[in-house]
C-alpha cells in the first residue's frame, strides 16, 4: 500500500497540469472562417468525458450483478470565444451555421461537407504539447443567445456547442 504522506504526493505530483495551458485547433472551418482567429479567440473549453453503461442482470432473490456496458459520450463539446471588433469570429461560426442549414434556402450539405475535426492539445509551461484529443466530425451545434446590457463591463463572447461523432486520444 502507498505511503499517504504529503510529501509523496508532492514527489508524486511536482508538476501537475495547468487548466489555463492549452489550445483548441479547428481544422479547416466550414464556411471559410479563420482557423488562426477561432484558435486564438478560444477563452475556454472542456476535456470531453466519457462513461460506461451498465447491465444488470438479475438473479433470484439477490440483488443482481452488474456487468460493464456501452460506452457512451456526451457528443457536446462547449467552447467559448471572445469577439473583436473585425467580428471574425461571428463571421465565422455564421457561415458554419449557414452551411448546415442555410436558412433562407432550408437546404444543407452532406456530412463530409460541414463536419470537420477539433483538436484539443494540453501544454507544458515551457508550450510543448504533452497530450492531444481529437474529436471527429464536429459541427456547430448551438450558439448561445449573447446578453448586452448597458450597465454591464465585459467583452462580447459566444458559448458554442459543437457536436461531435467521437473522440480519441493521440500519440
């Protein structure tokens, strides 16, 4: 068994993970956005989870047994970003949406032409990159409405849900 002393767990841990050291890629953003803008703007994001189900089988008087089932995802991954006054980041994420479902017109692309691949990346604090998710055939899922108020300090920022097929872990 493992000495529980604070002192193994700061030899243990010497360096932990940073949340403030990372970076969301969009690969080619549908519509034509700027990726360097969105990467650059990305104030905060999420490391998806994941779970696994369970079975229960029953068996006479007991209480059961469980057995390990699907793996599931939440197939949402937040991000927020902060707007400039070029409104790129708007431009951006409107075109996406546009692309989607076009709302003059009601029509939209397949999958192969509105889904593109986000890259989380976790870094070092010397800016190396130590662990990388992608996350498979996102798309924009949800804009949250924008509150502006006049007695209010603060940027314009969007809550964005892109949806995703699957995530993995990269080596």
């Amino acid at each position: 068994m493992a000495n529980m002393s604070a002192d193994n767990l700061k030899n243990n841990l010497s360096d932990p993970a940073k949340t403030y050291l990372w970076e969301v890629i969009i690969v080619n953003p549908v519509g034509g956005g700027d990726a360097e803008t969105l990467e650059l703007r990305c104030q905060s994001a999420v490391i998806p989870g994941r779970s696994v189900g369970e079975i229960l089988v029953p068996f006479k008087a007991t209480a059961g047994i469980k057995y390990p089932g699907k793996l599931t995802m939440s197939h949402a991954f937040p991000v927020t970003f902060v707007e400039g006054l070029d409104k790129k980041v708007f431009d951006a994420l409107h075109a996406w949406n546009q692309a989607i479902v076009n709302d003059r017109l009601g029509t939209g692309g397949p999958d192969s032409t509105i889904k593109t691949n986000i890259h989380l990346r976790l870094l070092n604090p010397q800016g190396t990159v130590f662990a990388k998710i992608k996350l498979v055939g996102c798309y924009v899922q949800a804009i949250d409405d924008v509150p502006l108020a006049y007695e209010a300090e603060g940027n314009v920022v969007y809550n964005v849900t892109f949806s995703y097929d699957y995530w993995e872990e990269q080596s």
